[in-house]
C-alpha cells in the first residue's frame, strides 16, 4: 500500500520570510512546521519588492507557491469598499482574484486542512472543504477599538467602526474554524466575549524565540554598535512610533539631561518621517533597516519597550530577553509573559519610572546582568518555539489521524 503525504494550504497576508518583524517571525515559525507534515500550497502577499528575493527560497519548501504583488497605496484605496459592503476595511485590503482562482485550484487538489494565519485573510476559506484552522495572532478588534480612544473625529469613527466589525468577525470565525488560536489567553478571552464566539473552539499557543540564533553568547560578525538603550521594530507599525514619539517626549529628555553621553538606538525598518526626525534629538540614532538586530541588542545596555497599545506576546522584548538584556517595559508590553516582574524584567507605568529604573541599570552593572541573565533562564525554560508551537502541532496530528487514519 503506498500512503501519501497529507496536504495542506497555508494563507498569510504577508511573505513569511525573512522573519524580520513580528507578524513574520510567527508565520515563518507556523510555515516550517507545516512544511515538515504536509505537501505544503502556501500563498502570500509581498508589499515590499525586497522581499521576492525570497520566493526561490521558500519554494524549496513547498509543492507550490503563489506570491501576490500588492501595492499598499492602491490596497487602502480598495479597501475602503468595505463602508460600502459592510466589511471590516481589513477584507478588501487583502481581496484578490488572483489568489481567489489559485486557492480554488489547489482546493481541487484534495486538502486536509487550510491553515490561515490572521482574520484579514479568513474570507479565503468561505469556500473550504477541508477543516480550517485559524491564527488569528491578536483580537484586532481590541487594537482598533484602542485606536479610537486615541483619535479625534472622524478617524476615531473608522476606527470604532473596524472595531466593531472585526469583533464580529472574531467571533465568526470560531464558528467556522476547527480551531482558533490566538497568542495570549488574554487575547483569547476577548475574542470568546462575544456572545456569537465558540469559546470551546478558541485555543492559544505564544511566541517564541530561536534561542540558538539569538544566543548571546554566539559570535557576531562585523560592529557591535555601544548605546545605553536599545528600542527595535518595524518602525511604520503606529503602536512603535508611538512609542519611541512617547519616550522621546516624555523620558529621554531627563535622561540625557542627567548624562549627556548616554545613547538611545531606535533600530527598525521604514521608520516614518516623525521617527527619522527624533535622530536630531542628542544621542539618538534612527537605523532604518538592518540585517542583524542581534549586534544592537548585544551592545545595548538596557531594552525598552515602552508601548502604549500592546497586543499579544512582544518579539521585541523576547529576542531582548532571549540576548540576556535587562528590559523595561510598559504593563502591555509585557502582558500575556510568564514572568515575575522585578526579578525577570521590569514593568515601568509612567516617564517617573521609566527615568528611575533606566538610570538605577546604567548605573548598576551588576544588577543589570543579574536581571538579563534572569531573563534568558526564561525564555530558555518557556519560550523555545517547538514548546510554544506544541497545541498547534497537536491539533494539526488530530485532524490528519481523523482523515487519515493513525498510518498514513
């Protein structure tokens, strides 16, 4: 008897690779373990003409591909056909015929399962025959409707409104999906408010590191840049440049004030004009991309993650974490961490707090390096990727069992 390998869809609004930014770091991690238990048909959208340097790559990955060229500019102005359909603005954002036709051909195929990572792309699987399962990462809905707590009229109009569809959607999406994860039973629990929500179809499973890649004892190639504090991310993602605007504002003037030798690095992709413009603040450096945040987290004597809106685990303070850094972060930022504040990290509230601990670790090198070496003891013990990624694996084996039987 000759068993073949089971086969399976992967839909991700964004190029899995390279897992430079949160939402990639997760799907590139979901990617790898699909690739190893399916025949794997995996599509995806490229908004950075950068990135098709890596379809030849991740093609060795998979029995097929489709990588969707999409123009931001022109996907905002599509996706504002959703005041008129009634969707959230997130669904015709991410709409194309082209990846609608290829997901049909490869249904035709025989599937048996489509994984989907983040709601923006659910609407693909209206017409699945095999189980669904679904990342949904965040509750979007929290995220938008925190956005329109910050905004005057009418963006906070939009945003009330993305966040009220979303949250419906959340919910319809449990129905419909054998399963439904989300990073943090935090975000979960905001998803199975909804009275429409399945609660009992709602799992989690978090980020993790590559604690091998960011070890820091592994040796770097080229400079390891020396800053007093570090901030890395994507920096056109609103809830960094808040951030970094925020801490610029209302913390590094104190701290520069009191020794004008000390450096902050912001280090992240396309950072916006109102982040560039922070590099002619005394001893800030804007990095714009680089290829290795690793050098920076190593030189850096203290990580901050100072987030005002927080969704789900912060790669940026597990990489942090995982290169032995002490790291401040706000209560979001570390929301959802198993971790005993104080000891493993340090939650700071307000600029007080912030311009205290950060001056106390400059100053103290001991309990410095006594508070990252705590912090990588956990990310060593909890947050490897082949622990967090075990419920995903699980049900991914139940649904091949149930279509295949035991010996597939």
């Amino acid at each position: 008897m000759t068993f073949r390998k089971p086969r399976a869809l992967f839909l991700v609004h964004r190029i899995p690779f390279p897992p430079d930014k949160g939402d990639k770091i997760r799907s590139w991690q979901i990617f790898k373990l699909l690739s190893q238990k399916f025949d794997l048909y995996a599509g995806f959208f490229i908004d950075d003409e950068a990135d098709y340097q890596h379809v030849e790559y991740l093609q060795d990955f998979c029995a097929e591909i489709n990588a969707v060229s999409l123009s931001p500019r022109r996907a905002k102005l599509k996706s504002l056909s959703g005041l008129l359909s009634g969707q959230p603005l997130s669904f015709p954002y991410y709409s194309s015929r082209d990846m609608k036709e290829w997901v049909k051909g490869v249904r035709a195929t025989g599937l048996e399962v489509e994984v989907i990572f983040s709601s923006s792309m659910f609407p693909y699987a209206a017409d699945a025959a095999a189980p669904v399962i679904t990342d949904l990462c965040d509750a979007d809905s929290a995220k938008w409707k925190a956005y329109s707590d910050r905004q005057g009229f009418p963006m906070s109009a939009i945003y009330q409104r993305e966040a009220r569809l979303l949250s419906r959607a959340e919910a319809a999406i449990t129905q419909k999906s054998a399963a439904s994860f989300l990073i943090t039973p935090e975000e979960a629990a905001i998803v199975k408010q909804h009275p429409e929500a399945d609660p009992y179809k709602v799992g989690t499973f978090g980020n993790g590191v590559d604690i091998d890649y960011f070890d820091p004892g592994a040796e770097l190639a080229g400079e390891v840049p020396q800053n007093s504090i570090v901030f890395t991310g994507a920096m056109d993602y609103e809830p960094n440049i808040e951030a970094v605007i925020w801490f610029a504002e209302h913390v590094w003037p104190e701290l520069i004030k009191q020794d004008a030798d000390r450096t902050w690095a912001i280090v992240g992709a396309r950072p916006v004009a109102a982040v560039k413009a922070l590099s002619r603040l005394p001893g800030v450096k804007v990095t714009g991309r680089v290829d290795d945040i690793r050098p920076w987290l190593s030189g850096a004597k203290v990580a901050v993650a100072p987030l005002q809106i927080a969704r789900g685990l912060q790669n940026k303070v597990l990489e942090a974490m995982a290169m032995a850094k002490a790291v401040i972060a706000s209560p979001g930022a570390a929301e959802g961490l198993c971790v005993t504040p104080g000891r493993d990290l340090i939650i700071a509230e307000s600029p007080t707090a912030y311009m205290r601990e950060i001056s106390r670790l400059l100053s103290d090198g001991s309990s410095r390096q006594t508070l990252g070496n705590r912090a990588r003891d956990v990310i060593e013990n909890r947050y490897s990727w082949t622990a967090q990624l075990q419920p995903l694996s699980q049900k991914l084996d139940e649904i091949i069992e149930a279509k295949l039987g035991p010996t597939h």
